[in-house]
C-alpha cells in the first residue's frame, strides 16, 4: 500500500498552514502504511542561504558543537538548528557541496536527507502522528510540500528506507508502488555519475528524474521519460525548488486523487487524505489519468 | 416489491421522504456502528430510509445490506462502499472511491459523482448508475449486473466480463473488454481501443429494447438506443486453440 500525499499552495495567505495541513493529509492516511512517515517542506528560496537537513542516530552527542566545527571546516557561516533526530544546517549557498564532504569527516555517523535553498526534509520510523509530532511540522511554513507513510516492500524499514528521496537538489519524491527494472537502472545512472544511499526502488525513481533534470529536462520532461524508463507500479508525487509534479503508470492500480481551488493544488493517495482542505466541498475533484504528467510550477 | 425492480420515479419518491429516514453521522457514530445497524435489518424493516451524513472518503460504507431499505449517503466515500449489495437502494451523493458496489447481488447503486477504479467488479445482479465519470476497469469480471455510466469509463473496463450489461453514454478507454465472455457493451462515444477478442456487434431490435430500458431505468433523458454502438465476444479464446496463441 503506502499512502502519499501532496499540497501546492497558490494563495499566499495560507503558507503560516502548510505544515498543519500536510500533516492532517498524511496522518489521515496513517492505515495504509504504519512503518514509517515523512514529509518534505518548502519555504521560501532567499538566494544566499543553503540548507541541509541531516540525521542522525545520535543525534546529541552528533549535533552538539557541530556548528562551530562545520564553520571552520568550510571557512563560511553555519547555523544549526536541531528537531529530535534531524538537524537543519544553515550556511551559504556556494559552500553546500563542500559542507557535506566535511560532515563525512566530522561525523561519520550523520546522514544527509536532502539538500537545497528551500526544501527540509524530516523522516523517521513510525506511525505518521508520531513523526509530525517528533518533528512539530505542524507549526512549519511553506509554499508547497509532500508527505509519505510507508508499508515495506522493496527494503528494510529503516529511516533511510522512509520517503520522501531526495538525490538532487531541493528535489525529492514520494511513491506508491514497487519498481521491477530498479537494479538495472540504478547500475545505468550510477555509471552516469549518480550517487546512492540504499537498495529502495524509490531511490532510483528519484535519482532518475534528479539525473534528467541534471540533463537539461524540466520536470515535466523527465516526468513523461519515467513511463518508457521505469518498469512497475508507481504513483510519484514530486517536488521541486517552486513546482510540484505527479505521474502514474499506465496501468494506474494505485490510487490517486487530487483537488484543485484558487488557493490550492492537493494530491492523496485516497479522498480521506483532502476532506478536512478548505474549500474542498467545492473543489475541482479528479483522478489524475494514467500515464498522464501533471505539473505546476510557482 | 424487491428494489432492484423500483422505477427511477419511485426511488427518488421514496427519497423524498428523508424527513423520516433514520440519520446516521459518521462524524458522530462508527462506521462499524452504521454497518452493524443495516445488517440487523429483518425481512419488511420498519426503518426503510436511512441517511449517512459525513462519510468523508470513509470504506466500506453500506457494505453487505441485505434489506430493501433506501439509503442516502450525503457526501464522497472512499474504496467498497455499497459492496455485496443486495436489493437496497443507495445513493451516493458525491463521488466514490475504488470498488464501489464489488460484487453486487441485486438493488440498486447510484454515485451523484465520479467513481474511482473497479466499480461494480464481479458484480451478480441489480443496476449500478455513475452520473459522472467512471475510470479504469469499470465492470471487470462482471457477472450479470447492470451498469450505466453517464460520462467516460477508463482502461481495461469489463475486463472478462462473463455477463450482464454495459451502458456508456461517453466514451471508453484503451482495451475495452479483453477476454470478455457474454457481458454486452454500449458505448455512445468513442472507445480507444477494444482488447482481446472483443469486437464490434451488430445493434439488433432486441438490443435496441434492452439499452433503451436500462437508460430508463437509471433515469437517463435525451439519448435514444441508437446513438450507441455493440461490443461483445469473438468467441475466439473461450477454449486454447494454438492458431490463436498471438491473441492472448
């Protein structure tokens, strides 16, 4: 199963609420997946800000005087904020990739979820309440933002085996379904320079469209490419920097709705997900088309 | 009279009496509560009209009614709502998550709305109407229910469907009917691509009679029997004859 969901905010106003409507869409959905729960936010890009969100299995012991150490290490100013197991490391948007060569020496034990201007990305094991809760994303801010709980079974239940992937910047993805091709895929763009964490399927998809869009396609584009590269089921809800995406297979057995309003763009795995959105007794309400690209960009 | 005999006049009459209908809310009361609560219902119940109020994209809603009582659900529901159904008449006033009316026996379904995937699969009997849009495997392996849709249907719809009808008042998505045995399907509009030995049929007086009750039936205005067009079986794969193995 696994339940996805997604939210794309059009009216500004409703920003200070992405968190806690994200996080009312996801946990509603909690029965289609208990083994583990994220989400991926973003805010605002400013331009002369990267963020990195890290985690860690200890994450005191990791997280204490991390700022300091990382400052000296990349010669830039580093702010850390920590949330539970997750850290987000704030410095200048040119010294990201030289941060995360740094982190590898100074704390093997860290695992970087995702990278960029806008995006922060929180996951754990565990039921979908516990996780928002861990993290507090319901007080987080943002312009749009998707969310993931997961039922194994393609990896281990791990927390770097929960959604959403993230192998690029400010990109990630959140899928329902099983990839069939994804060993022989993830050999191809390992050959092309990607870079791995696990043996997910969803990984792959993710690195994929990361891989494409490093290749000059827009999202839309290397959306359409995963219908003649990607072999299995799939649902995928995608995020970028300013644009959120969704593809389904053509055979389209995993469930999907999505509403639109003038406020918003809003994607679940099931109906339940969208029930409590403002608006949505009004809303423009469909099942998204097999094999069938849908984007939107800020 | 059993409902899967009701006129579309005489359901919504027997709708019009919502005052006295007994209301459920489910942001009151379980789901569980509610399904309990129909399956207690004995043979000429006293309560014959209920109403469920904020289903919210729940499952199951109404599954397993065995009474001819009229039950209206006041809002979207999520996946088997109506499953099993047999002779009640239920109206859902919003759309409908996957498997609406799975495997329905007798009575009758309406969705004010869309339906999602598989609706009416395997079903027995009784008529299922979609008012909207119904999208992929739309009346897979059917066995002897009716189903009209107002709007389109999507792929792989009445997928070796073994009996029953079909009504499509738009237009059909890809591989209509694969492997289809003896179901018979209308479809209006255009059909994107017919699967594996289904092909196009002949419109004779009798289906002419047949389509035109059903539209009557699900209280449908405006559209005659011959603007639709027959699809059914080749008869080509019922038994393995090697000659036909590319068709598979």
């Amino acid at each position: 199963m696994c339940g996805i969901v997604g939210l794309f905010l059009k009216d500004k106003a409703l920003e200070p609420k992405l968190g806690a409507m994200l996080s009312e869409m996801l946990v509603s959905l909690s029965d289609r997946g208990p083994d583990s729960a994220g989400i991926a936010i973003y805010g605002a890009a400013t331009g002369n800000e990267a963020k990195i969100t890290v985690q860690s299995p200890k994450p005191d012991s990791d997280f204490r005087g991390l700022d300091a150490e990382l400052a000296k290490a990349i010669g830039a100013p580093v702010s850390v904020a920590v949330k539970s197991t997750h850290a987000v490391i704030r410095t200048t948007p040119d010294k990201v990739d030289t941060a995360r060569e740094a982190l590898q020496t100074l704390r093997p034990n860290i695992r970087i979820m995702g990278a960029g201007e806008a995006v922060e990305i929180y996951k754990e094991v565990g039921l979908p309440e516990a996780v928002v809760d861990r993290f507090d994303v319901r007080s987080m801010t943002g312009t749009h933002g998707i969310g993931h709980t997961r039922m194994a079974t393609e990896s281990a239940v791990t927390t770097m085996g929960a959604h959403p992937f993230s192998t690029g910047a400010d990109q990630c993805l959140v899928h329902n379904g099983s990839l069939s091709n994804h060993n022989n895929m993830r050999r191809e763009l390992i050959r092309d320079g990607m870079k791995f964490e696990t043996e997910n399927d969803t990984e792959v998809a993710a690195a994929y469209l990361s891989n494409r869009m490093a290749h000059g396609k827009n999202l839309g584009e290397a959306l359409e490419g995963t219908l003649s590269d990607l072999d299995g089921f799939f649902t995928f809800v995608v995020g970028t920097k300013n644009g959120f995406g969704v593809v389904r297979d053509p055979i389209a057995c995993k469930p999907a709705v999505m509403a639109e309003t003038d406020q918003y763009v809003a994607f679940g795995s099931e109906y339940r997900a969208l029930t409590k959105l403002p608006g949505i007794d009004n809303a423009r309400v469909w099942e998204p088309e097999p094999a069938t690209v849908y984007f939107w960009e800020h | 009279m059993p409902a899967n005999t009701m006129s579309k006049a005489e359901r919504d009459q027997s709708h019009a009496h919502s005052q006295a209908s007994r209301v459920f809310d489910l942001s009151q009361h379980s789901l569980r509560e509610l399904n309990e609560a129909l399956h207690k219902l004995t043979p000429g119940p006293n309560e014959t009209a209920w109403e469920v109020l904020n289903p919210k994209g729940s499952h199951s809603v109404a599954v397993g009614v065995d009474q001819p009582v009229s039950i209206d659900v006041r809002g979207s529901v999520g996946y088997y709502c109506a499953g099993m159904n047999d002779g009640a008449a239920i109206t859902v006033h919003g759309s409908a998550g996957p498997g609406v009316g799975e495997n329905m026996m007798s009575g009758s379904i309406v969705i004010k709305g869309d339906a999602s995937q598989y609706a009416g699969a395997t079903g027995r009997g009784g008529l299922l109407v979609i008012e909207g849009n119904a999208s992929s495997r739309c009346g897979i392996s059917m066995k002897g229910i009716d189903i009209v849709v107002h709007g389109n249907i999507g792929h792989m719809s009445a997928f070796m469907a073994q009996s029953g009808n079909l009504v499509v008042l738009g237009d059909a998505g890809d591989a209509l009917g694969d492997s289809i045995y003896e179901a018979r399907l209308f479809v209006r509009g255009k059909v994107e691509s017919l699967g594996a030995d289904c092909i196009a049929k002949e419109m004779r007086p009798e289906h002419l009679e047949l389509v035109q009750g059903l539209l009557d039936k699900a209280g449908v205005i405006g559209v005659k029997a011959s603007e639709f067009k027959r699809y059914g079986s080749a008869r080509k794969l019922y038994n393995f004859n090697i000659d036909n193995a590319d068709a598979y």
